[in-house]
C-alpha cells in the first residue's frame, strides 16, 4: 500500500468510526444509511448537530441520520450518486427535510490529504518562521486577526509567520480526534500573493506527519483560493462532507 493509499484508508477508518460504519462502505457504488449517535474517539463538529452528516470519497456516499428518522430519509440517498448529492437539486431536497425537524444544511466542504512527498519549502525573503506557545495562540486568538486558523479553542499547534515585529500569517492545527488534526491557515491581506500561506501550511504538515498524525486540509467548496493553497501546497482532494446544524 502507498503512502497515499494509507492515508485514505485512515482518514475512511476515522469517518467510520465518526458515522458508524464500516470503512467499506466508502467503497460502495450505492449510498449507505445508518443511524448517528455521538461515538468515543469521534472527531469534533464545532456547530453540528446529530440529525444528519455526509460523506463521500467519489463513490457511494455514507448518510448517518437521526435514528428516529432513518426510514424518512432514507429516500433522498436511492437512486442518486454519492457525488450527486452534493450538487443543489440533492442539497436542497435534503434542507427541506431538515427544515420540518428545526435543522438546516450546513457548510458543505472539501477535505484534503497530504500527498506522499510534500513539495519542496520556498525561502520567503523577510519571513521568520516560529511555532507559538500555547499562551502565545491564546492571546492571538483574541485579536481575532487570524479567524479561519484560529477558530477553535483546540488548537494544539501553531505556526507563524513575523514581518518584524508583526504576525504576518497563521496556520494551526487543531484536534479533530486523536489521529487526526485539521490544518487551517490565515495571512493578513498587506501579505498576501507571495505564497506565505502555501509555505505556512507545508511546514506546519511535515511538523504534524513528524508527530505521527493525520493532517487534513478543509475548505468550502466555492473557496478556489483556498483550494489552490490545498494543491501547491502538496495535498490532494479526498473526500467530500456535509451535515446539519440547527436553525
């Protein structure tokens, strides 16, 4: 198995055992439905609730709904591809339904994996890289300068970027479950185009890897930006992810 095989396959066991599933039914061409419940050793979902959650590796999607409501949704995911589902005929069937229980859709987002060799880091001309204390983060964090990497109080491990004095851009990591952190990066707009937050993420992701930890990469689906700094910055797209929060 390949570095990259590997890593898809933990990130499938890691979302089984979020929905309660098998790994293999990521591997589906049909969609799966099965009962959600709040799992140990499940990953964190600031916002969400236990209504409904999506996931698709490009195959059959595996749907993990309320268990009071399997056989009312259950229609929504026949007869369609797991793809399909995150396309705004299938998302807003599945928004009307969650409507009638008090539930909307929420963000629907694109997650990444590091690729097998992460590409050579740029030397950024003007730029000291140093991982930040946890005090240091804290007090970051309430500027509220860096909000896309700095939004969770689980932040285990932050890298910045000085101009000087001045913190020019972020990227953290925070504990989505005990193996796997979620990557996320912000760099101030007077900084931006030089490729900062490429060079941010890079290097945070080795630092991760070194650890023994799966690193993910997630945005919106309509972020092109940030999807672009996924890609240049070594890592591939892998699955595709959805679920409900309250109105």
């Amino acid at each position: 198995m390949s570095a990259k095989e590997e890593r898809i396959a933990l990130a499938k066991e890691q979302l089984a055992l979020d929905l309660g599933c098998s790994p293999a039914a990521f591997d589906r061409m049909e969609n799966t439905v099965v009962p959600l419940a709040p799992r140990p050793d499940a990953r964190e979902y600031p916002g969400c609730d236990c209504e409904l959650r999506v996931v698709c590796f490009g195959k059959g999607a595996v749907a993990a709904v309320h268990p009071s409501r399997l056989f009312s949704y259950r229609p929504l995911f026949v007869g369609i591809e797991g793809s399909r589902l995150f396309d705004f005929p299938a998302m807003a069937r599945l928004d009307g339904a969650l409507k009638k229980v008090g539930r909307r859709l929420g963000v629907c987002q694109a997650f990444f994996l590091p690729g097998p060799s992460l590409p050579e880091s740029p030397v950024l001309e003007g730029i000291a890289p140093r991982f930040l204390t946890r005090g240091e983060t804290a007090a970051l964090r309430k500027t509220r300068r860096f909000p896309h990497a700095l939004a969770r109080e689980s932040t285990v491990l932050t890298l910045a970027g000085f101009e000087g004095e001045a913190v020019a851009g972020v990227a953290a990591a925070v504990v989505d479950s005990a193996r796997v952190w979620q990557i996320g990066v912000d760099v101030r707009p007077q900084s931006r185009g030089r490729g900062l937050g490429r060079f941010l993420v890079m290097n945070l992701t080795r630092e991760v890897l070194a650890r023994g930890i799966l690193p993910c990469y997630s945005t919106w689906t309509g972020n092109l930006y940030s999807k672009r700094l996924a890609l240049s910055a070594g890592y591939f797209p892998a699955w595709m992810e959805m679920g409900s929060v309250k109105k």
